[in-house]
C-alpha cells in the first residue's frame, strides 16, 4: 500500500508509523527524521537545513526531493511493501512532483490518511516533548507554514478521491484501532 499521512505538527503522524509498519509490514519514509539525521550528523545538507528547521519553516523544494527519490529507489531496491510518507508532501509543488515520480513508475498512492486534531491539543502535545523546533515560537509558525502551504493538500487529495479523515485525539492505541479500520478496509 502506498500511503500518505496528513496533519498538522503533533497531530501524532510519527507516533503512528511503527504500528501500521509491525502490522502491516508498510515502511515509511519520514522527511522531517531524515532531515534531523543529516542536522545530527553535521553534513552539508544537514547544515542547510537546520535553519530553516529552526525557524519552523520549509527546508527548500530540491533537498527534500532528492531525499525522497533517494527513500523511493531504496525501497524498490528491498522490495518492500509500498510505503507511508511521514511530513511529505509539504505543500503543492511537492504533491505534484511525488504525483509525477509515482506516476513514472506506475505506482500511483492508494491513501491519504488526514490526521484532524485542533491546534489546541497540538500546541499542548509539542510543548510537552521538546523537541528542538518544540518552542513556543516555532511552534507558532509550523503551524501557519502548515495553514498556508500543507492545508491545501486536504482539498487537492479530497479531488482526487484519496483523502481518509482519521479523528486524532484520544489515546494512541484509540487511533491506531481506527486507523486500522480505514487500512483493512482498503487492503
Ligand atoms: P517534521 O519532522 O515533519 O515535524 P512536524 O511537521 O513539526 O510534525 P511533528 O513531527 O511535530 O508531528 P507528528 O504529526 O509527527 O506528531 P508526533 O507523532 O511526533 O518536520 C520538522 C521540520 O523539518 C519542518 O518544520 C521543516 O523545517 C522540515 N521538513 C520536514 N519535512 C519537510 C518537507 N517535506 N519539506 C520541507 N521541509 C520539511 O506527536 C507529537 C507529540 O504528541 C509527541 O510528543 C507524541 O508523543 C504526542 N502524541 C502523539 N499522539 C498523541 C495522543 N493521541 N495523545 C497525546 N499525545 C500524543
Ligand atoms: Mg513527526
């Protein structure tokens, strides 16, 4: 299955991607922890990144394309399951360049799994964690990027007969019960 994960920062998208992979043996490809692998490791591309991390805005288009296209030729290479992107795509140039990449090999996304959350709860969630980009400010702006630019993708996907509401709150395993409902269902 080829799977997308919609939401909003904290909607709880990475909190549910090892389940769906023990269950369903789906891999995913998550943007944001590969982007925070480079930032660890220091590498160059980690170095351009991080400031835009920082501020809770988008890393540019061409460094999280090529990581993506890196991530898809991997997968193909094992064979795996399909896959779920986690923080990819981030707005509508990316949808449709992920539409296009997909499209080349025939392989066409099966889902898109939108994550609804009020931005109360997310606010409380992230400041609760404390990640690098977890500070009142950024937090802030992640989600305005996430209103001006991610938020469209709701409609884009909903046109294209592939967008699944999921309501995210609750506890984890409550979630991960109807996210499983849409998944057997689909499968
Ligand atoms: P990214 O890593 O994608 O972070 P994000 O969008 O800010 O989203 P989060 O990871 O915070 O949210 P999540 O939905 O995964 O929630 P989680 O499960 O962790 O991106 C970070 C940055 O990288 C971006 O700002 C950007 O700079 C860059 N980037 C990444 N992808 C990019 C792209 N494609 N293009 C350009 N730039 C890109 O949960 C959050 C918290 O809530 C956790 O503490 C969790 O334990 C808790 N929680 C989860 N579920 C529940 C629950 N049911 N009840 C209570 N608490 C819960
Ligand atoms: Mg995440």
């Amino acid at each position: 299955m080829r799977i997308v994960l919609l939401g909003a920062p904290g909607s709880g998208k990475g909190t549910q991607t090892d389940a769906i992979t023990e269950r369903y043996g789906i891999p995913t490809v998550a943007t944001g922890d590969l982007l925070r692998a480079e930032v660890a490791a220091n590498t160059e591309l980690g170095q351009q990144a991080k400031p835009y991390m920082d501020a809770g805005d988008l890393v540019p288009f061409d460094i999280v394309l090529g990581m993506i296209e890196n991530g898809l030729k991997k997968l193909a290479e094992a064979n795996s399951n399909g896959f779920m992107m986690d923080g990819f795509p981030r707005d509508l140039a990316q949808a449709e360049a992920l539409d296009q990449l997909l499209d080349k090999i025939n392989q066409p996304l099966d889902l898109v799994l939108f994550f609804e959350v009020d931005y109360e709860e997310i606010v409380g969630r992230l400041l609760g964690r404390g990640r690098a980009d977890d500070n009142e400010e950024t937090i802030r702006n992640r989600l305005r990027v996430y209103e001006e630019k991610t938020a469209p993708l709701i409609e884009y996907y909903t046109r294209k007969g592939l967008l699944r509401k999921v309501k995210g709150t609750g506890t984890i395993d409550a979630i991960g019960e109807r996210i499983r409902a849409v998944l057997d269902e689909i499968a």
